[in-house]
C-alpha cells in the first residue's frame, strides 16, 4: 500500500534526522564541557594530593572515607556540619518529591533509599502520571477559551483576517508566557537562591517546565534556606502553573498548524475518530471563508501530532 | 471507550496509535451562528476543581507516605556517615575537622559536576567522550533527564537550553511515528487473534478486554522484562532495582540515581559502545509503549468519570423525575379531595340541614372532622363511586411509597385528610 510504504520512508527518515540530530549535539557538548571537566578533576587531584601530604591519612582510607561520603551524597545525605537539622523527607519535601514524579520532571536530588520506597514510587507514578496529565488537560480545556478564543474572536473583529490573527496571538501568547514563566521567575529565583546567577535561573526555569529535570539546580535545598517548607510549596505551584501554560501553548500552536495545513503538509497519519478531540475552532466559522475547506475537512479528523509536543505523553492531548 | 482502538487493523494503518488523548468530554464552546458566545457549561468548573482537588489530595498521600517510608532510612544513613566523619577524625588525629570539611565539601561539589574523586586518574573515563555525550543529549531530548550528567559552562547550558528547544518536538515526531509503527504491528497480530477468538462466539467487550491484556502482557514481557533481566545481569542491580529503573525511565520522569551504562568502560570499551545504543534504542520504543499503556489508564480515567457522571446523571435524572411524578399526583390528589371534601361537606351540610329542619334541632354542629369522617362511613355505600373514584389515586400513591405520604410535610396535604383515606383504604 502506497500510505504505508509512505509512512514507512518517512519513519525511517526521521530517525536518521533524529541520530543526526543526536549526534551533533553530543559532538557539541563534549567539547564544550570537557575541558571544564579535565579542569576539575585535576583541581580535585591536587587537593587530594595536598591533603594527603600535610596529614597522616593514607590514601586507602582517604579513598574508603570519600566512597562513603559520595553514596550518602547520592542519595541526597550530606556530612557536612551546617546541613544536619533539614531533612529530605519531612513533609514539605516529600510533596515537592511526590511532585516532581506526578510531573515526570524527575529532578533526582533526593530519591528513595528504602525498597519499600521504591516500589511505592513505581506504583504511585503509574497511577499519577496519567491522572495528572488529564487534569492539565481538563484546565487547558477549561482556559482556553479566556486566553485563546476570545482574544483571536477580539483580534478578527477589529479587522484581521482568520489566519493572520491566530498567528499574531500566538506570537503574543508566546512573548506574554515568556515574561511571566521564564523571565520573571528566573529573576526571582536567582534574589532567593543565593548562589544562582539569572542565566542560571531561566535555565532552571526551561528545564523544569521542558519536564527534562536534570536535577543540578533545585530550589529550596540549599542549607539554612528561610520558610523552606512555603518556598517548596510555592515551586510546586509554579511548576503546575508552568505547565498548564506550556501544554496551552502548544495546543494553540497545534490549532493554528490546523489552521495552515501544516498536519496535511506533513501527511502523517490521521485518526479518524471524533469523539476524542474537541471541536472548538480557534477561529470564527462564519467569516472564514477561504479557510472554511480547511476547517471542515478537519473537523472531523483528529490528525495525529506533527509535533511540538514537550513530552512524549502529550501527544495528542489537543 | 475503555481500551485503546487496536483491534482494528484497517484503522491501525493510518490511526494515531498509541492512542494519547487525555482530553476529557469536549464542550462545543460556540457554534458558528453564535459568534464569540459564552457557552461555558457550569458542570465543567465543578468537575475541574474536583480533579483538581483530587490531584492535591493524591500529593499529599504520596507525600505522607514517603516521609514514612523515607524518613527512618535518611536518618540511619546521616547517623552512618556521621560516624564515619567521626571514626576517621579519630583515627587520624592530625586531620583537623575543618580541612575535612572543606575537602568534603570540594568532593561533593565535584561529584556533583559528575567527577569521580575516587580512584586515580589514569583509568578515568571522561563522562563527556562521545558516545556519553550522544546519551546525554538523547536523555535531554526525551526529557528523560537522568542528571548524572549535566552542562555546567554557561556555554553549555545555554547551548542545552536551544538544543532541547528545538529537539523535543523532532523527538515527538518522532515518537508519534514509532508508535504508529508499534500500533500497525501490533494491530495486525491483533486480527490474527482476533480471527481465531471470533470462532469461540465471544462477544466484543470480552475480545477487547483480551486485546488490551495482551497488548499490556506482551509490551511487559518485551520492553520491561527482558530489560530488566539484562540489566539485573549487566549492571548488578537487584529485581527491584531494575524494575524501578525501567519504570522511571520509560515514564520520562529519569531521576538518576540509576542510569543503564554507568559503569565505568575500563573493562570492556567495545562491549559498552554496543550496549549503550541498544539502551538508547530500547528506550525509544519503550517510550512509545509506555506512552500508550499511560494513555489507556488515562482513557479509563477518563470512562471512569464520564461513566460516574453519567450515573450521578442519571440517577438525578430519575430522582428528579420521581420526585415531579409523585408532586404531580399528589397535587391531583389534593385536587380531587379538596373537590370531594367540599362537596362532602355541601352534601352533609345539606342532609343535617334536613335533618335539623325535621327533627327541629337547632344548634349549630361545627363539621369537626372525626364526626366528617363518621358521616363520611356512613355515606360509603351511599357514595360508592367516591371510593372507587379514590382508590386508584391513592393505590398509585402506596404503590410509590406510602411512606411518601406519612412523610409529607404539613403544607401538602392536610394529616387527617391522608387518614382519611388510608381508613377507606
């Protein structure tokens, strides 16, 4: 069949994209990093060296002392004086963790020790995952209209043609989440963390709200952090928030692509069902003429994700 | 519809398997006659805040339940490494606590930049050669994010920060198109099944309860047991462990303290440059799997309220339709009564009337109610239609409750007028 062997080429088309893709950024990042990293580990070096010569630990013991030291601090336990009276796990701590695995952002800084933990983590996130994914959606659903439909209603009535004003909003849309997700809380975030800078804050900020979650910045864990247990509850907030933002971006960007022709252009495969999707246009049916094949022929399709999506799991949520 | 559209092939070819809808019953918001109307349904705040608060409550469970589960072990691990902080000053008594301290503290910094302190040098490998770096970026644009690895240049992380930027949707693309793949495969295995289940009579429910077990049994077997076999063998780690492994990574939600591959490559560099691809490539189409198996609890999720709000619906429906049936013939009823009583009451003012006037008694008899009601007997067989006219309301009223009736309350209907009727009942 003509489709599948089609779907097929493009498949594989994509994968090589995809590894070429993969492999230049992995050529990129070693050579920036690496130096860096020679760099520490030779500072390391001479500071082992250093301790070893002016003191009279051997080196096994040194090494035996260290291996126990990094396990601790793998799982988030640290030796160090000032840092004994916070737990990772009183209450507070424990929401942001249980948050940070309904999310699948997945920070990493504290993780399960006991393998009841473990477990009880496997089970938890199974059942969390979806279930949060389905209430951001629900409130996506429920925003969208105040944040998307009205204005583009407000931006056709003053003038603009159909397609013009969905792309003017999106832009809008992009620019306003922009200041309020990524600007403003990246410079909030670097007054109360001490030690980070504001690149460092915006950078915690995308990798957060991108779900990746890598873990080397994680608010509230520094030591003698004031009204802890607020500061994390309040970051939990804003991930939420976050978000629910992210996915309202790219469902109207997923809408607009709609809009453009852009899930035809790319002919991927369509699903044919109309119960799932929601029927809501993003732009006014009785003006818009030219666009009005476009819209009734998708209307009754839901076409399958060209992309754009943060996560694997928001595929097709719009 | 509870399980995913797998069972049918020719949709299976061009269909948006696995199937990843979260979106709960979509409300029209306008219609094109109506420009730019409100048409917001008040059901639809009421439900969101009820997930919503269900969401909440879900967080602070799991929270409670991990400081439960966690708390202890973190303390015995504090008291450990406390004293071994406290041995090691001890036995080496020319350390003072503070040069500890400060070498413990550039220890950490720098595991925390992914150097390894421990062991010498010369047989370190570097955590950014290339095909570490090829993972690091496959963990960034799967949103994995594992953090054993991660840019620590203002370079690099500017540089991550676009990377990712434009490489999460190449992956999504990518993803959709690997799970349409897996669901056209699967989907054609499925017929095959499916023709031989037909043959057993069995209704269409059960063939897709079947196919969603054994698409949840073969994906399992496939993407989560053999890994976890293999690395159970290869890395070391307990059952557990792996499972654990498998699970926070196919869920995207890659915390880190476990990664396939970390070990160092001093042994076998060859064997590692093998493995770590065909971790990479596991990872891809797990993720699909898991993307499809996520959406499916997503789905039943989403049946189960639906189907909940149908009940709660219908079982408004029904209450409210109950309760106007019961009002509608009760307010006949008391039509009817009120009608009856009056012309009871014209007829046996009438006959006292006659009665008075022949046997000249002239004082006036209050209707009092128990005496109504010893006229009324009497004037049972002389009425007989009332009785008969009576009964089929009131039989109608029983058949619904009679307990509806007792429990009237006092403005309806008159007490003594329902005992009335359930004596001539």
């Amino acid at each position: 069949m003509h489709s599948v062997g089609r779907s097929w080429l493009l498949l594989t088309g994509f994968i090589l994209f995809y590894v070429i893709y993969l492999l230049f950024g992995a050529l990129l990042f070693s050579s920036i990093e690496r130096p860096v990293e020679d760099k520490l580990r030779n500072e390391i070096e001479a500071l082992k060296r250093e301790f070893l010569n002016q003191s009279c630990v051997n080196d096994a013991s040194l090494e035996h002392f260290l291996v126990k030291v990094m396990t601790a601090n793998k799982y988030g336990v640290s030796v160090l004086r000032n840092s004994s009276a916070t737990s990772n796990w009183d209450l507070a701590s424990s929401m942001f963790f249980a948050n940070t695995l309904v999310t699948t952002v997945g920070y990493g800084h504290t993780t399960p020790l006991s393998d009841t933990g473990k477990a009880f983590s496997i089970l938890y996130a199974l059942i969390g995952v979806p279930f949060t994914m389905l209430v951001l959606t629900a409130c996506v659903q429920r925003i969208m209209y105040p944040l998307v439909l009205a204005p583009v209603c407000l931006l056709q009535r003053s003038g603009l043609e159909p397609r013009p004003a969905t792309v003017v909003h999106f832009l809008l849309l992009m620019v306003l989440m922009l200041l309020c997700l990524f600007v403003a809380p990246a410079a909030v975030f670097s007054t109360v963390e001490l030690s980070w800078s504001f690149l460092d804050g915006f950078y915690f900020c995308f990798i957060s709200l991108c779900t990746i979650g890598l873990g080397d910045f994680v608010p509230g864990t520094q030591p003698g952090q004031v009204y802890r247990p607020l500061y994390q509850v309040a970051v939990i907030v804003y991930l939420f928030v976050g978000l629910m933002m992210m996915f309202l971006l790219l469902r109207t960007f997923h809408k607009m692509a709609d809009l453009h022709g852009l899930t035809s252009f790319l002919q991927l495969p369509r699903c044919e069902e109309s119960d799932l999707g929601d029927r809501e246009r993003i732009v006014e049916g009785a003006n818009a003429d030219q666009a009005a094949s476009y819209l009734t022929e998708k209307e009754a399709s839901k076409p399958l994700e060209p992309g754009s999506q943060p996560s694997y799991n928001t595929i097709n949520t719009s | 519809m509870a399980t995913p559209d797998l069972l049918d092939p020719k949709s299976a070819v061009h269909n948006s398997k696995p199937r990843l809808s979260f979106s709960i019953q979509p409300v029209v918001l306008y219609t094109p006659e109506d420009e730019c109307d409100t048409r917001t349904t008040v059901m639809r705040w009421k439900t969101v805040s009820a997930i919503f608060f269900l969401v909440v409550l879900y967080l602070i469970i799991g929270a409670t339940v991990f400081r439960v589960l966690e708390q202890p072990h973190e303390s015995s691990q504090k008291l450990a490494i406390l004293a071994e902080k406290l041995d090691f000053l001890a036995m080496h008594a020319c350390v003072n606590s503070s040069e500890l301290e400060d070498l413990v503290k550039q220890v950490v910094s720098a595991v925390r930049a992914g150097v390894n302190p421990s062991g010498n040098a010369s047989n370190q490998t570097s955590l950014w050669d290339i095909s570490s770096s090829f993972f690091f970026a496959g963990t960034v644009i799967t949103t994995i994010g594992f953090g054993n690895i991660s840019p620590h240049t203002e370079g690099g992380r500017i540089f991550c920060i676009i990377y990712a930027l434009l490489g999460i949707p190449l992956f999504g693309f990518l993803l959709a198109g690997v799970g349409d793949q897996l669901g056209t495969i699967f989907g054609k295995g499925i017929a095959k099944v499916e023709k031989m289940i037909v043959k057993w009579k069995v209704s269409q429910t059960k063939i897709r309860v079947i196919s969603t077990l054994i698409f949840i049994l073969f994906g399992c077997l496939i993407f989560v047991a053999l890994p976890v076999i293999i690395f159970k063998h290869i890395e070391g780690w307990s059952t557990l462990e792996s499972i654990y492994f498998v699970v926070i990574t196919l869920t995207t939600i890659g915390f880190g303290d476990f990664v396939a591959g970390e070990k160092g490559g001093s042994e076998n560099p060859e064997f590692l440059n093998y493995y770590k691809p065909v971790v990479w490539f596991w990872i891809l189409v797990g993720l699909a799997y898991f993307a499809a198996v996520l959406s499916m609890i997503g789905d039943w999720f989403r049946v189960i309220s639906k189907k909940t709000k149908e009940e709660v619906g219908e079982f408004r429906a029904h209450a409210a339709e109950w309760t106007a049936n019961v009002s509608a013939e009760f307010k006949e009823t008391r039509r009817r009564l009120s009608v009856d009583i009056y012309d009871k009451f014209q007829r046996a003012a009438s006959i006292k009337r006659k009665l008075s006037s022949e046997l000249g008694i002239n004082q006036e008899m209050t209707p009092g109610k128990r005496s109504l009601s010893t006229t009324l007997c009497e004037d049972r067989e002389a009425y007989p239609n009332l009785t008969l006219s009576l009964s089929p309301v009131t039989g109608t009223l029983s058949r619904n409750g009679s307990l509806y009736l007792n429990g009237l309350s006092p403005d309806y209907a008159d007490r003594r007028e329902i005992a009335i009727i359930e004596h001539f009942n």
